[in-house]
C-alpha cells in the first residue's frame, strides 16, 4: 500500500508536465499557425514592419518586466549587442519579410514557405561547420523540389517578389537560430526578452526610413489583429515555446512546424476566402514531408 502510494505521489508531477508539454504544443501549434491570418487583417490598416514593430517591442517590455519581477538579471552589454544581431535575423527579416510578403501572397502559402526553415537550419548549420547527414541532404533536394511545386501553382510565380522575400524571412530565422547558440545570452525569461526589444526596436527604426505610415483611421479587427500578434502570437505563443524547449528535446519542441501550415492554410480557406490548387496542395505536401525527413535526420 505504501509503495502503491510513493509510485502515485511521484506520477503525479510526471503527469501534471506532460499534460503541460501538451497544452504548450498544442499553444505554439494553433496561435502560431493563427498568426499568418492576423498579420493579414493587420496588413489592411497598418503597413508590415509597424506592425512587427509594435508586437515585438510590447511584447519584449511585457516579457522583461515579468523578467525583472522573477529577478533575473538585466542583459550584459556584451548580451545586448548579441540581442541586436538576433532580433535583426529572428523579427526583422524573419518576421518582418513574412509581413511584406503576405501582401501579394495568402497566408496560407506564406506559412508553407516558412515552413521550411528547418530545411534551411540543416544548411546553415553545415556552413557552420556541423556534418549534414544524407537524409539530411536528400530532405533539403526535396524541399526545393516542393518549392518548384509550389510554383507551379501560379500564385507565387506571378508574385515572384512576395514569393522571395517568402523564403528569405525563415531564412533569416534558422540563421537567428544558429547565431543564437554561439553568442552569449541571458538566461530565462530574459533571453527571449532582450531580442524582442531590440527587433522590435529595430523594425521601428525601418518602418520609419521606409516611409511608412498610417493613412486613414484604422479599423477595429485590424486594431484587434495587432492586439492579438501581441499578448498571443508573442507573449504566450513565445513563453509556451520557451516550455517546451526547457522541458522537451529539440526535435519535439520544434515540430511545430509540421501543424502551423495547416492551421493557417485552414484559417485562411475559412475566414479570408483563400484558394489554394492542387499544385499548391502538392508543393506543400512535399515541403512537410521535407520538413520531417530533415527534423528525424537531426535528431
């Protein structure tokens, strides 16, 4: 009876994490994924970087203030520098080319260029000096094939700007990601913070040397929109996402990609009329199962 009762008492904390794990994923998934729908209503008040602009930089002053109360140390000169370069690649052209591109391009594709950010992480990662696998290799070839695909479907190829500046924003995330792990970084909350502030910072500076500004009295979903990009695409879809990077192993954490394509294209089909054709659907099958050979390669 005693041990029944020690084997439940240490179960628990178990359970009560993996129900934890599930929710975070199932956060990161669905908002994530969400995201491509926002920043399109957002895009019909606002111009794009302004929009990254105010939802990285509220979200980062959200998130380095709880920093402060849990009593994490403010970043080191050195860590603000290195900031500055991450959030340059992670919001500035990670996030800030998605916006511009989902301009002439629907979210739905959007999100299935993004998507192959992992393919792209594989690449850099060998310029880098880390050995690419042969499943590694094969997993890129086919991702470019889906690309090719993807093309064929016309939508991309009549919007070849929008399609370009598609592919370069995960471009510039999965070099985010492999700068990040070589220069130094607060820990906790903090290292989220710090790279948010600055980008967001950052997208400030461009929207303005670009020109951009809001002509006429925005509507309220757009309003709604960027108030969502905020406290859910940022502040809660990032601090689930930094969840499952403390509490799961990389690969897990980052499968996400394989089910943000989906949520958007569904929510782009269903709620901003979206069309998407079957050399579309094809390219994107073939981008995901790209995504995945090269996500089991690397685990």
């Amino acid at each position: 009876m005693t041990t029944t009762s020690a084997a439940a008492r240490e179960t628990a904390p178990a359970r009560r994490r993996s129900g934890a794990v599930v929710l975070a994923f199932a956060a990161v998934s669905v908002l994530w994924g969400s995201t491509y729908l926002g920043i399109r209503v957002a895009l019909e008040s606002f111009p794009p970087f302004f929009i990254g602009a105010v939802r990285f930089f509220v979200a980062g002053a959200v998130l380095f203030v709880v920093a402060r109360v849990r009593r994490e140390r403010s970043p080191t000169p050195v860590e603000w520098i290195s900031a500055c370069a991450t959030g340059l690649l992670f919001f500035v052209v990670g996030n800030g080319f998605v916006n511009l591109s989902e301009r002439v391009v629907s979210s739905g594709l959007v999100s299935v260029l993004v998507a192959t950010m992992p393919l792209w992480a594989s690449v850099f990662a060998r310029l880098f000096g880390e050995p690419l696998s042969r499943a590694e290799a094969a997993g890129i070839v086919l991702g470019l094939l889906g690309v090719a695909v993807l093309n064929v479907g016309g939508e991309l190829r009549a919007t070849p700007t929008g399609a370009l500046l598609g592919l370069l924003a995960p471009m510039g995330w999965a070099l985010g990601s492999m700068v990040s792990r070589r220069v130094p970084a607060p820990a906790g909350i903090m290292r989220t913070a710090a790279p948010m502030l600055t980008g967001g910072a950052a997208m400030f500076v461009v929207s303005l040397a670009v020109g951009e500004h809001v002509s006429a009295i925005p509507s309220l979903r757009s309003v709604a929109a960027v108030v969502y990009l905020c406290v859910f695409g940022s502040v809660v879809g990032f601090s689930a996402f930094s969840y499952l990077l403390s509490h799961t192993r990389p690969a897990v954490a980052t499968s996400y990609a394989y089910v943000n394509p989906v949520i958007a294209v569904l929510l782009g089909i269903v709620f901003a009329g979206e069309h998407i054709g079957a050399e579309s659907v094809l390219g994107a099958v073939v981008v995901l199962v790209a995504v995945v050979v090269v996500g089991r390669a690397r685990t």
